[in-house]
C-alpha cells in the first residue's frame, strides 16, 4: 500500500506544475510577452493605435494651395493642400515615412522630409513653394486673300490666354510668349469672310506654325495696287473727271490719275458699305485704282472739290 500511495503522490504533483505552466503559457501570449511586436502600438481593448503626420506649404509666407504630397515608407498615400496651404496624413502605424511636395511651376524646401512616427503624431512637417519661370512657346500663320498675304486683319486668341494682333505686309502674325494650353485664334477684317472661322490649337511644348486663314472679300469695290496695264482709265484735270461716266465688266480694274495742279479724291456717293469706296487726297500726278466685282452703278465724286462728279456703271 506505501509504494501505491508513493506512486500516486508524484503523479498528482506532477499535474500540478503541468497545469501552472499552460496558465502562465496562455498569460503570455495574451499579454503579447514572448516575443517582437508588429511596431502597431494597442490599447488593452486590443485594439491598433494609429497616428497622423501634418503641416503646411507656403508660397512668400501665404498658404499654397493645390500642392500635391506623396507619402512614401512604411506606407503609402498622396493628398492635396488645402485653400489655406494645409495638410495631414492620418491613420499611420510606427514607421518611418518620407513626404514629398510636388505643383507646376513651383520648386519646394525642403525637396521631400524624413519622419519616424514613433507613438505620437508629427506636426510643422511644412514646405516653402518658390514660383519657377515656365518656358513659353508661340503660335504663328499667315491671312491671304487670293493665294497673296492680306495685311491689316485682325487676330484675337482666346482660351488658355487672350491678345490680338495684326497681319503685316505679307499677311503674317505672331503670338508670343504662351504658356502649355488651349488656345483658339480668330480672324477679322471689315469687308471679308474667312476659312476657317477660327482655328483651335493645343500649345504642349513647342511652337505652332501654320494657323493660317484664307480671306474671301465681300466688297464690291475692293482697292488695289494700280497694276501696269489691263486698267480703265479715267484723268482728273481742269477739275473734272474725264471721262465722267464709264461703263466696264464685272472684276474690271478702274484707274484715276489725277493730271492737274491741284489736289482731288476719288469719293463714292451714296452707295451701300460695302460698295464705298475713298482714295483719299490724291497729290498732282498721283492714281488710285479700285477692283469693281458687283454689277450695278457707282457713283462718286470728290471730296475737295464736290462739283466733280462721276460714275462707273458695271454691266
């Protein structure tokens, strides 16, 4: 009976100590004790304890907003600025990040900034924008009325930017100085239609060239270099127009030469705008010619001397 009674004793005990170490086992594992943490901090609800980076980007000590920031590290994220320059990364673990600021046409210090969240959030992660130069480009063609330049149009950009500007001699224009964007030109010009009615361009770093408009005259009387020959003509002297009345076909070229010692002009009279027609003061020995592609009749006179009279009758 003392041997069973032995036996038995140390089997008890034995089941004893077993049973404390599983308890201390379970203890410790609850408690997270036996080893490494994830670098997540908890709470006793068991429950992950997150943390927040912030700042602020500023422009000449004025907040910035629209800044784009890139969390890069132990996790990722990109947010924007606010109207008032500001910012904030949340819901970040323990690690270390690094941010980085980035918008068109602004430089930033620092260029990017390292953080180790560690238990607690990070504000003042601030930036300084520095507005850079953009490179700018321009866009360029050429108005002809007729397969030759048409000077003295009217180009008015609109879009991404605005201006106008005015074909020269050759019918040529310019703008200058656009930044990247969306841009339309339109022509005009008093007295004539045009192809295209306007031309939209996208500028994307580089020049445009070749935003050309074709001119189509809506006058029935157009002015004209006075050309060598192939002209009709009519002298001014002794104070009238000789000979006074004329008849011609359609898109005939009239001439007025003025033959005498005092000044004239060449003045339409009572027809519609676009049939008027004014050579302006016409010196001694100065012409002035006028294309006339409308049938009808033309009457004029001049403006200095209102007894001279005539007519160019287009049949």
């Amino acid at each position: 009976m003392s041997a069973q009674y032995t036996v038995l004793r140390f089997l008890a005990r034995a089941m004893t100590t077993l049973g404390v170490m599983v308890i201390m086992s379970l203890v410790l594992v609850s408690c997270g004790g036996g080893g490494g943490g994830s670098g997540t901090s908890y709470n006793y609800g068991n429950t992950p304890v997150y943390y927040s980076i912030s700042g602020k980007v500023t422009s000449g000590g004025t907040g910035l907003a629209g800044v784009t920031l890139s969390l890069s590290g132990a996790s990722t994220a990109s947010v924007s600025t606010d109207a008032n320059g500001n910012y904030a990364f949340a819901s970040l673990a323990n690690g270390a990040y690094t941010i980085t600021p980035s918008k068109t046409g602004f430089t930033f210090t620092p260029s990017s900034s390292a953080h180790t969240v560690n238990g607690a959030n990070i504000t003042g992660s601030d930036f300084t924008a520095t507005a850079t130069t953009l490179p700018t480009f321009s866009m360029a063609g050429t108005v002809t009325l007729g397969g030759t330049g048409l000077a003295g149009a009217t180009l008015t950009l609109s879009g991404s930017g605005s201006g106008t500007t005015t074909s020269d001699a050759g019918g040529n224009y310019t703008f200058t100085g656009l930044a990247n964007g969306n841009y339309t030109v339109t022509p005009s010009k008093s007295g004539f239609s045009f192809t295209p009615a306007n031309s939209a361009k996208t500028l994307n770093g580089a020049n445009i060239t070749g935003v050309d408009f074709a001119a189509t005259s809506l006058l029935t009387v157009q002015s004209v270099a006075c050309p060598g020959s192939g002209t009709t003509d009519v002298s001014i002297q002794d104070f009238l127009f000789n000979p006074a009345n004329i008849s011609v076909s359609v898109n005939t070229i009239v001439r007025w030469t003025n033959n005498g010692a005092a000044d004239h002009t060449v003045t339409s009279t009572g027809v519609p705008a676009n049939g008027s027609f004014d050579s302006g003061t016409m010196g001694p020995g100065a012409s002035a010619c006028f294309k006339f592609t409308a049938l009808g009749t033309f009457n004029y006179h001049c403006a200095i001397h209102s007894t001279m009279v005539g007519a160019v009758t287009v049949q």
